[in-house]
DNA sequence: TGTACATCAGTGAACGCGCGTTCACTGATGTAC
DNA sequence: TGTACATCAGTGAACGCGCGTTCACTGATGTAC
C-alpha cells in the first residue's frame, strides 16, 4: 500500500464504482444523505449490497468520495472555462468578463437546471459528516476564493476601483451568486434564472472596475 | 373543525409545540430532514413519542409546520425591518438602501451566525416532501421577489436605471445573495461573510440607480 | 506453455438496532345545565 | 354550587420494516516461475 495512494482500483471495479457515486450525487442532492439509501444505489446500478461495500468500507466513505470527486470536477471545470477565455484575451477583466459569459450559457445549456452544489447540500447537514469531510468543504471553497481574488488582483492592477469594498469579498460573491441562484432557480422552478443571476454579477463587475 | 381553522391548539399544547418546532428547525438546518429523528425531538422537549403524535399527525405534517412558521417569521422580519426604515426616510431608495444597512447590521449581530434559511434546506432534499410543500417553497420564494420587485418599481420610478437589467432579476438577487452568503459564512466559518455581502448588494443597487 | 498463487470484484445470508406509526388508555382542565 | 360530560395534552407498550454493517465464501483475471 502506497501511502497517499487514493486513487479507484484500475480495472473493471473503477466504473462500478463511478456508476455508484454517480446515483449517489443525484440521490443526495434531491433527498439529502441521510435520505440516501444504500438499497437504492445498488439496485439503480445492479450489485449486491456486499457490492457496495467492497468500494466503500462504510457510508462515510462514500461521502468522502463524493465530494472529493465533485471538487476535483468543478476544479476542472474552472481551470478549463477560464482558460479558454483567457486565450480569447490577453486583458484580465475582459478574459474574466468572457469567462462569466461562458459560464453563464454553459449553465443557460443545461436542459433541467443545474443539479445541484454538494458543497451547499453537505454545508445544510454538515453534523452528519466527520471533521475530515468538513474541511474538505471548507478547503475547497477558500480555493475558489483565492482562485478568483487572484483574477481581481490582476484587474485591480490595471484598472481602478470605483467603490471602496474588499476584493476577498467581491470574489466570494461569484460563489455566492452561484449558490444562492442554483437555490431560487430550483425554488421557483426556473432554470434560466441561475444563468441571469451570473450576468447580474458580471455587470457589477464591471461597473466596479469601468467608468 | 371549522374548515381552514388550521392554528394550534389554544392552551398549553401550544407551548409544546412551538418547543417540537424549535428543536425540528435547528435539527433540520444541521443535519437534514432524513437525518432528524422523532426520537431526538421529544428526547429534546422531554415528552413521549404519543406526545409528538399528539401535535403532528406524522412526520410530513411536522416537515409542513416547521415551514410555514418559518415563512410567516421571514415574512415578519420584512416587514419590520423595511417598514422601520421607510418611516426614517420617504425617498424610495434611500429607504431601501437603509433597510439593507439595517439587514446587514441585524445578521452581524447574530453571535454564532445565520443558522440556515429553511428554503433552502428543503430545496436541497425536496424530494422528501409532498407537492404542498414544494409549492409553499415556490410561493413563498415568488412572494419575496414581488414584495423587492414594488420596492424597485418605486425606486424606478424616480431614477434612471444605470444598466440594461430586469428588475425582477435584481428583485431575485437579494435571496440570492442571502441564500448563497449563508452557505459560505458555513463552508468557511466566517460568520460576518454574509453581512458583508449584503452591503455588496447594496453597493450594486446604489450604482444601479446612481451615478 | 503449464501450474500455483494472489488479487479483483464481487455474492448471499444474516445481524441487530432505530425508525416512524398505531392503539388503548388517562389525568387535568373547561363547559352546560 | 354541584354534577356530567367533552376536550386537551398527553402516557406506555408494542409493531414491523428498512437501515447500515459483517462475515464466510467465490469465480474471473493477472502474475511468478
């Protein structure tokens, strides 16, 4: 056993195991975890409940995994959706500008609205995890925040501030934003109103650094 | 039974269950509905489980109660809130933008920070309640975007809107913020994220409205 | 190339505990006459 | 003012089902010699 050695087993096991955690993300993010039964992920991916156990060596560790996955995905999704706009950009507020308006179709793309942050479910039931999972959450999000103050820190440095707020602050909004829209658009069933929501940041955005 | 005579009992059992309620909403917000258990309620207010039957004809007419006493709260707040700064000024935005002060100033005062907004705990694991609770979800969420959207209306009606935005959208922004900031002052711990990022809103509304 | 062994990816049966719910009953308080 | 009855606010015991977890076992694939 090699230490920090975290990764699926290699073979067949690794999609079974995907196809578990992919029920599971869908399951708790529509009945939360403690709704979420292991009966009904076995028999939406057709193993025993021995199955199940072989992957994961109690219910934990599938939360575990689950929001480790969900991290390293949005990780993913960031790195690529903002890169893309930089090549488009050399400016940092015009790059950050594209990559909002990215964001914002990609999200408009989505046919039943977006399914949901694991971050926000697992933050509305956190006494049900362990420390370990919770500084997961907690780590991952004050990633995002400095991922995003960065990108300001890069505008601020060629245009002026027009109001006098912290740019920590306006980085977590993005996330912010994101949240909160994901939580009205699935309360009032609208799904574009996500994608607007991030528009809405974006203007301020700009406001906060143009004339 | 009167019908629509839905309040609680008049005397004594009222007490009760306001205590089941009390101890049902901080459960919830910490570790999900599924993950509240009868018995952890009544262990907490010191009855039997016959005394929870006796309040809740199940566990889904507790799920109802909890939310609707949480609407008509918010709802309260609101009006108070907003209310108390109308009367210190008549100017439409001005008003607004000092009930927003007064929202911001009212959650920093909040030792242990926001417990959590009930809608979207249930959002999270809707899948866990019946249609009429989804539907006071949605119109109680529609009922906070008509009752920010007049308060724009009159706003618009004596400045120039600085930006091409829907008002509706800018309505929805408020819970956005408030639902999202929540979530993260929990993700990071920071109980004075969310106050701060009600001043961000405020902040973006004055600028939409001004030059 | 064949054989021995190890690992992978599970199966099948059983477990006890906690969960939500029901039912018959009860003491204290309120109301009608 | 006293009595009969109704309602309020519960108690106590029992229920069955579903839950997460364990354990001994197994067939298929991979690796060493």
């Amino acid at each position: 056993m090699v230490s920090g050695m975290n990764a699926p087993a290699s073979r067949k096991g690794a999609a079974t195991r995907d196809q578990i955690l992919d029920a599971a993300e869908t399951a708790v993010l529509a009945k939360g975890f403690a709704g979420t039964s292991i009966d009904e992920l076995i028999a939406a991916v057709g193993i025993t409940k021995s199955g199940f156990f072989y992957h994961f060596k109690d219910k934990g560790a599938l939360a575990k995994a689950l929001l480790e996955r969900y991290i390293a995905r949005e990780d993913a999704l960031f790195d690529d959706l903002f890169s893309r706009a930089d090549e488009l950009n050399e400016d940092p507020l015009h790059g950050f500008l594209v990559g909002l308006k990215m964001l914002s179709e990609l999200l408009a793309d989505l046919p039943t609205g977006h399914p949901g942050c694991l971050i926000a479910a697992y933050c509305y039931q956190d006494r049900l995890f362990d420390r370990e999972v919770r500084a997961l959450n907690t780590r991952a999000t004050l990633g995002w925040r400095r991922r995003f103050r960065d990108r300001l820190d890069r505008i601020a440095a060629r245009y002026p501030l027009r109001a006098d707020v912290d740019l920590d602050d306006v980085a977590d909004m993005l996330l912010v934003v994101a949240d909160g829209g994901i939580i009205l658009s699935k309360a009032v069933g609208e799904t574009s109103l996500l994608p607007r929501q991030i528009l809405l940041y974006r203007d301020y955005l700009r406001h906060l650094f143009q004339a």
